[in-house]
C-alpha cells in the first residue's frame, strides 16, 4: 500500500528563517511526486511535479527535491504570506488511470511565518 | 480565466439522505477528478472522469458515485448519508488528463451529516 508520512505536523518560524519540509514515501516504483500548497477554506493550489530522484524545482522562495525515498519543500527567506498547509502526494507507476489524479496524499505541514 | 467551481459551498443533510455536488471546471480541460478530505484521513481519492468515462476510482463504497456530462461537467452523487461521510469535497480538473496535466482544485463543498 502507498503511503506518504510529512513532517512535522506543524512548524512556526519566524520571517526570513529558511527551513525544510519533509515527505517521506512508500509506493510501488514512482510516477510522479507532486507538492500543493492549501490554505484555510480553500482547495490545494499546485506548486510542483517530480518524476525521478535528483531532480529539483524551483519557484520564487521554494525549492522541491526528491530522492528515491522522500522529497524536501526547501524555503528560503519565508514571509507571511508562504503560511499555509503544504501537502504531498505520490502517484505510483503502476497506475492505471492516465492523468495525475489518483493521488495519495500525505496529512501535510502547517506553516506559519510570523513577522 | 475562471478557475474550478463547486455548488453548492456548504451542504447540511441527515443520515439516510443522498446529495448531489456539482463540479464545473476550468474551460478546455476535460479530465475531472474527487476527493475527500477529512482531519483524520487527509485528501482521499474519490474517481476521475476523462471524456464522460470513469478512468479510475479509489477505496470508497459504491454509495459514492459520478458522472461527466459532455460539456465536462461533473456530478458526484453519496446515496443513504452516513454520519462519517461529513468532509469538504474536493473537485480537480486537468487539461489533458495525463500526469504532466496538474490538477487544479475547486474550493470545495463543505458537507455536514447530522
């Protein structure tokens, strides 16, 4: 069975204090890794795809990296408004649907950035 | 461009009942997909329609189903409500419907089984 375990469950840190998220995964050879980004009362907004260990993306303050058992949301230099729950979902490459749904998600990390 | 919308946003009914939820997705994108998400479980695979057909579907009871209509569209139907069928139902549509396409999500329609 899939699974996705991130950590932690929340961490608070104060603006312009780089840190890391973690995803840690189980699945049954890799499709695709993908992060979301979810803020309250509303559906997860998509950040980024990974499809094999070594690859890296960037976006504005956010670096995804992936290895072949978990993957980092790096963020440098947060500010108030990158507060948000981050998720990550795996998709395995024995699925058999052909688009990038059928996503198992992890329980995601709450961010908050004080000022 | 309008994103993914969802009807209705907040949805009270009884234990028993069936309800009904509505998705309407970004202009040109054909692959529709659900999901739950609770506290506890987290997001939750629901289906994913492409073209009016069901392309996949997760580990729910058959009291959960959908539809596509071809103007893409979708309905999700819960028949006979169960108290833990209370969740935020998430709606995701895609372009192409291959994984390259990545999801975007509606806001969702909160459901409350009392």
């Amino acid at each position: 069975e899939d699974q996705v375990t991130q950590s932690p469950e929340a961490l608070r840190l104060q603006e312009g204090e780089s840190s890391s998220l973690n995803c840690s995964y189980t699945v049954s050879g890799l499709r695709g890794l993908f992060w979301y980004r979810q803020d309250p009362g509303k559906g997860p907004e998509f950040l980024f795809t990974l499809y094999s260990a070594g690859e890296e993306k960037e976006k504005e303050r956010l670096k995804a990296t992936l290895t072949k058992k978990e993957s980092f949301l790096h963020i440098t230099a947060p500010k108030p408004e990158d507060s948000a729950t981050y998720l990550c979902a795996v998709q395995p490459l024995l699925y058999s649907g052909g688009g990038a749904d059928g996503l198992t998600f992890g329980k995601g990390t709450h961010l908050i950035i004080q000022p | 461009k309008a994103g993914v919308t969802q009807t209705p946003r907040y949805l009270i009914k009884t234990r028993g009942q069936q309800v009904t939820l509505s998705c309407s997705p970004i202009s040109g994108h054909r692959s529709v997909s659900w999901y739950q998400q609770t506290p506890g479980q987290g997001l939750q695979f629901l289906f994913e329609y492409f073209s009016e057909t069901q392309r996949n579907k997760g580990n729910f009871p058959g009291r959960f189903s959908g539809r596509q209509f071809s103007n893409s569209r979708s309905e999700m139907n819960v028949s006979t409500l169960e108290l833990g069928d209370s969740a935020l139902y998430l709606c995701a549509s895609s372009l192409t419907g291959s994984i390259n396409s990545p999801l975007h999500f509606g806001n969702g329609t909160r459901l409350t089984v009392t």
